[in-house]
C-alpha cells in the first residue's frame, strides 16, 4: 500500500462524512439562528424555545434526505471494501 493510496482514502473519506453531516448542520444552524433572532426580538429566554425547533427540523431533514444519505454511505462503503480486496492482489 502506498502512500497515494492512504491520501486517497483519507480524502474521500472526510469528503463523504462532510456531505453526509452536512445537511443536518446547516438545519441546525438555520434553526439556531432563527430561533435566537426570535428570542432577542421577543426577550424570551426558555430553553426549550431553542432545543425543541432544532429536534423537529433535524428530524424532517433526516426523513427528507436520508435515503440520499444511505445511498452515499452505502456508495463510499463498496468503494473502501473494493480498495481492500485490491491490495491483497
């Protein structure tokens, strides 16, 4: 195994974790923004107002993507186990 070869794993590795996280972190940072600008605005300051919007907009992105999220997983998964079994050869 040669060192292009770890580089390559390394890199497509943390490409495919940044797009599988990626559509969760940017909801929570939608709804975490919004939800303080509401606060501010409003002088509300419950904890709940900020934990609950987060958990049902996470919830609705995993549902909405998260079939893509499997074919990438699933897509990356078959790539690693293809690289394995070419360095026994």
């Amino acid at each position: 195994m040669d060192s292009s070869l770890v580089l390559y794993l390394g890199r497509h590795t943390l490409e495919t974790a940044l797009m599988l996280a990626a559509p969760i972190l940017l909801t929570c940072l939608v709804v975490g923004v919004t939800v303080t600008l509401l606060q501010a605005v409003t002088s509300i300051r419950d904890m709940t107002l900020t934990i609950v919007p987060k958990l049902l907009a996470v919830g609705f992105v995993t549902l909405l993507f998260g079939g893509w999220m499997l074919e990438v997983l699933l897509k990356f998964t078959n790539d690693i186990f293809g690289c394995i079994q070419n360095i026994g050869h």
